[in-house]
C-alpha cells in the first residue's frame, strides 16, 4: 500500500471477522511500536497483547467505562492495552509526556495492522481501574488506550453503523479551521 493510502484509508473498525491475525504480523505491529520516537528515547510504553478469547469476553463485559459499551471488543481475535510506565519518561511544559510517547507508539502500531489489512479502534472510554484488575496491570502503571484487531467484516453490523454516527466518525474538520500558518489567527 502506498503510505498516502495507508494514511487516508485508515478507519475505526467495530465488526471483525472469525480469523486469527498471523503471530508474524502481531510481531510486525510489536515492531512498528517499538521503533516509534519518546521522550529522551526512554520508550515508557509496554502493551499487553490478549489472544485468550475468556479475557477478551471479561474486557468486554467489564472494562467499559459506561456499563457495556466496549461490548464490541468481544468478537476481536486480538484486543492490544497500551501502558505506560510515567516514571519512564518525562514532563515538560507541565505536559506529561508518557501520554504522547504511548499514542505515538500506539498509532504506529495501528497503522502497521492496516498496512496488513487488520482494523482498530482506539477505546479511551474504559474504566481503567477494572482493565488493570483484570490484567493484572500493576498501580504504578498507567493505561493509555486499547484496541481491538482484526480483519473487518465485509458488512458493517448495525451497532456499527449506530456508533459511527455517535461517534461522528465522517465528521472532520476542513483544513482552514485547524491550520494557521505564520501565526495564531481567531
């Protein structure tokens, strides 16, 4: 895939097909994080790879952060926690930086499954408590993001076509409301 169409195509996806993503391309997803740029190159972020179709349920049932709304998760062959670890970075600006260190990492992860055809979704609405009661995540590590992985199926399901439009996933910004050049314009 050219890196232009890797970057426009990218979507969130919900509806995952019954197929194991190959140990070779999680390993190329491992990678692509790994070599993604941090504060003073002290790479804070570890992730926890889940295959096991029990936990993937639990994570489901239990770690949305209102009642069941990670539910989708459930049909995903691989759902992926980025950590951080915030002693492992840095603060600058009063910026915490673990934070920006683990999206980059995170992102380039995401990027990579959808160089090989595998869909995400990054989930911010997780009780963070219940997902590192569940993984066993210790205090002083912090949860980033999750995200379910897998091939997308052909067909969106109805939950997914309801949670794109509340999600407002067609909706962006036009060019001239985000960027100003030379200097801050109101």
């Amino acid at each position: 895939m050219e890196f232009d169409e890797l970057l426009f195509s990218r979507k969130s996806v919900r509806s995952f097909q019954d197929k194991e993503i190959p140990q070779k391309v999680l390993n190329n997803m491992m990678e692509a994080a790994r070599l993604s740029p941090s504060f003073q190159n002290k790479q804070c972020w570890r992730f926890v790879v889940v295959k096991d179709k029990n936990i993937i349920k639990d994570l489901a049932l239990r770690s949305g952060m209102i009642s069941k709304v990670n539910f989708f998760i459930k049909d995903a062959p691989v759902v992926i926690i980025a950590c951080a670890d915030p002693v492992k970075s840095g603060t600058i600006n009063n910026q915490n930086y673990y934070l920006v260190d683990t999206a980059i990492a995170f992102q380039q992860m995401m990027m990579s499954a959808w160089n090989h055809g595998i869909g995400s979704c990054w989930l911010a609405a997780f009780n963070e408590q219940k997902v590192r009661e569940i993984l066993k995540i210790p205090e002083n590590i912090r949860v980033v993001a999750l995200s379910p992985f897998g091939y997308p199926k052909e067909k969106k399901t109805i939950y997914d076509k309801a949670v794109k439009v509340f999600a407002g996933s067609k909706k962006r910004l036009d060019l001239d409301k985000i960027v100003m050049w030379e200097k801050w314009v109101e």
